[in-house]
C-alpha cells in the first residue's frame, strides 16, 4: 500500500477505513496487478458497476504525481 501511495500527492494519499484490508481504489489495481485489465471483469469480482471503476481509475489517474501511460507501467512494476 505504501508503494501505491508513493504513486499519489501526497494529499491523496489512500487509507482502508477502519476494518477494512483494501479500500476499493486498491482493490481495483490490485486486479489490474494481477493482469485483470477489463473493466467489466474488474466489476464484475467486486461487485461494482461498470460507471464506479471507471470513476475510481480516473480518480486516482488524476491524483497522480505521474501521466497516466507512465503511473500505469509503475504500478505493474510495483512489489
């Protein structure tokens, strides 16, 4: 998670609420990290309208400290 968060202003940071493991922005790219890259697949596993994903990715796209292409390719270089 901290790795992911490097990725984001540091504002934007994202924190599970209280209970939770993933907040649902982690849980899309950790889909994604596991080569998941179709969005109707991705709401389809957690449960999630097709309109939700799309805001959640474009959300943390333009929360990033990077360009789109380039915060991709780095979250698939993640550990």
């Amino acid at each position: 998670m901290n790795d992911f968060n490097s990725l984001l202003q540091p504002e934007a940071r994202i924190q599970p609420k209280k209970g939770e493991l993933l907040a649902p922005e982690l849980r899309i790219f950790a889909l994604i990290r596991l080569g998941i890259k179709d969005t109707a697949q991705i709401a389809h596993f957690l449960d999630y309208s097709l309109p939700t994903i799309y805001n959640y990715r474009s959300r943390i796209h333009s929360l990033s400290v990077y360009p789109k292409e380039e915060f991709d390719k780095l979250v698939m270089q993640l550990p």
